[in-house]
C-alpha cells in the first residue's frame, strides 16, 4: 500500500471533522423545530444524527434525558401520516440509551419504562403477521397486535427481539440474541430463542439460578 501524502492527511482530518460537524448540527434536541412534531419530546433528549427511520412523529414520545442511538428507526403505523386510534403508539421513559441501529415498530402500544437501555440492534415490534390461511402469502394477511412492556431499569442486549404481547419486570437483563415473547417478572435474566428465565432474584437468597418457584 503506497504511502499517504501530507494531502491525505489534512483530507482525512477534514473529513472526519466535518462528520463531527454533521453529528453536531444534525442531532435533534428539544429545541429543534423538528422536535414539535412528537407528541412529547423531552428536556436534555436527543435523537442522534445520522436518523433512522422515524415517522408520524405525532404518536411517539421521548422521555427527558433520553439518548435515541444513530440510525435508529422508530415508527407508528405502517405509512407515514396513518392516522392511529391511540396516542401515543410509542413511549420511551426518561433517561433512556437506545442503541445505535435499533428498531421500535409500534401499531398499538410499545412502553418503555425510564432508566432503560439497550446494545445495538435491538428490534421492538407489537404486531406481527398472522399465517392462518396456508394458502394466502403471509405478508398479505392480518396482522395481529400485542401490547408490549418495559420495565424500568432494564437492560437488553445486542441484536436482542421482542415481540407482540411482552412484558418485562422491572431490571430485567436479556442476554444478547434472545427473542422475547411472554410476561416475565421483576428482577430476571433472560436468554435464548425463546427465552426463558436463566436467573432470578430474591432477597432471601439473592441470585439463583433457573425460574422462581410457583
């Protein structure tokens, strides 16, 4: 590899300051115009530059002192300007840390409680698509919906999914990689495809492992 000149250099430092640049202006903060679109969009938040996907703006709420990751996507409805039965669709609690690359797709109710943060990648959905009908294409078919829930102070790590109908406890710790589907309680670790409960906390005896007792 031919050595870089001087030029090449002063071009690299130019560029990677006029990223730094771009991240700076391109971030949304609460007094951005912008801002005014969400239903809610809290003090010392930000949705950090380069944006996913986000759209009806209306229906999605952001807590005071959240951080929303570069290239986050997060959405209400399937369309932008669909007009929703509820507001918001999407909740996201105070002093949260959405990982960079993650997905928060909501048609009915996503709620994240405060305090909660996640790895990247993480993908959020509260519908998903039926398949009852062998003979129809399952994208063609009617989708159905599930609530899900966050408990505050948890923690969800890269890659992780959680699907229509979840409820998590609060703290609850997913391990990287799991697909969540389910009602789990406070205090949990939960792991694998599908995840279940690796660990559980009590105050008699601390952690233990597996599910807590009936």
């Amino acid at each position: 590899m031919p050595l870089r000149s001087r030029f090449h250099w002063w071009l690299g430092a130019q560029l990677r300051r006029g990223r730094a640049y771009a991240q700076l202006v391109g971030t949304v903060g609460p007094r951005d115009p912008y801002a005014k679109k969400f239903f809610y969009f809290g003090e010392d938040a930000a949705v950090m530059y380069p944006q996913g996907v986000i759209y009806n703006e209306e229906y999605l709420s952001i807590g005071n002192e959240t951080l929303v990751g570069p290239n986050v996507c997060v959405t209400a409805g399937i369309s932008a300007d669909q007009e929703m039965l509820n507001a918001p669709v999407v909740t996201i609690g105070r002093k949260c840390i959405i990982g960079r690359g993650s997905h928060i797709i909501g048609h009915w109710s996503i709620v994240l409680g405060d305090e909660i943060q996640t790895g990247p990648y993480v993908y959020i959905t509260d519908q998903n698509h039926g398949y009852e009908d062998p003979d129809a294409p399952v994208g063609w078919q009617t989708p159905s919906e599930g609530a899900v829930a966050i408990g505050s102070g948890s923690w969800l790590g890269a890659n992780v999914v959680i699907l229509p109908g979840t409820t998590l406890g609060r703290n609850t710790v997913v391990a990287a990689g799991a697909v969540v589907r389910g009602t789990f309680p406070d205090h949990v670790v939960l792991g694998g495809v599908p995840a279940r409960v690796l660990r559980h906390y009590t105050p008699i005896t601390g952690w233990v492992s597996g599910p807590p007792s009936a």
